[in-house]
C-alpha cells in the first residue's frame, strides 16, 4: 500500500505502456516492505511541522531512491516527483532541503536514522538470514587524465 492505495508493478514486453524509473519504483517498495519508511517515520516524526505537510521518513526515502536513480542535487528529485503513479505524492525541492537542514541542525536526529536502518536491516535478516560475510571492495586504481588548462599539474604521485 503506497498512500492508501494498493501498488504493483507489472513488468510486460508489450511496449504499450512505458514507465521509466520502474526500477526505482521497486526499491521504494522494498523500502515500504521491509519497514524502512515506516522505521524513518517514526524515528523523525518530531521534525514533521504540521499533519498535513509531507512525511520526513517518506522525503528521506524519496531523497535515497532519487539518488540510487542516479541523482546528484535536490533538482533531481524531479524525475522521482514527475512518476507519481510510481511513487505518489513526492515533496518539493524546497521541502526536501527543509527536511535535511532540520536532520542537520537538530541533535540526535543522525542517530534516529541509524536506528531506522538497524530496524529495517533486523527486518531484512528476520526474512533472508544475514549474509555470511560482508566484503568491502576497495579500488585504489590511479586514473591519469590530460588537461591544456593553464597552471594545470600531475597530481602528487606524478600522474
């Protein structure tokens, strides 16, 4: 259920009915399955201003599926708010922003989302089991480039 509606997706070669961010439409819903936004609701209901304006832990999970669409500023929250049979309702970039400042200018409000993500992450183990082995893959590969810049130099390790 996606604001009091209920959501599926189906997937069809048909080419009649096109949705991009389909993808994207899927990981809200596995944000809504698993109790994320549920979990982030209620962990910053205290920033919610009035019962009428826009969720906080909705905004977050719109703000976290913009970015996994590829998003990189608040602007981008357009292509998630222009989907609104994929997502409902999406918040203004103004809206957003507010959301953030609150979570950055109010104590304790990192710790709330950790915790929203210790419930939803407990959740996902609960249905799944956790992953025998964690593994962190990182790339330190120098990437040398060229630039006719004025004043342009290597970097420090001479690339």
């Amino acid at each position: 259920m996606r604001d009091g509606r209920r959501f599926t997706v189906e997937v069809t070669a048909d080419g009649a009915r096109l949705v991009s961010h389909a993808g994207s439409g899927l990981l809200a819903g596995v944000a809504d399955r698993v109790g994320l936004t549920a979990a982030l609701s209620d962990e910053l209901s205290g920033l919610r201003e009035r019962d009428a304006g826009h969720d906080p832990g909705r905004v977050i999970r719109d703000l976290a599926v913009m970015l996994a669409d590829g998003g990189d500023c608040l602007a981008d929250l357009r292509a998630v708010r222009d989907q609104v049979d994929l997502f409902g309702a999406v918040a203004s970039d103004s809206t957003a922003f507010r959301v953030i400042d609150k979570i950055a200018s109010t104590p304790g409000t990192l710790e709330a989302l950790e915790r929203a993500h210790a419930q939803a992450r407990e959740q996902v183990w609960k249905l799944t089991g956790p992953p025998p082995a964690v593994t962190i893959d990182v790339d330190a590969t120098l990437l040398a480039s060229h630039s006719d810049k004025e004043g342009a130099a290597g970097n420090f390790k001479g690339g």
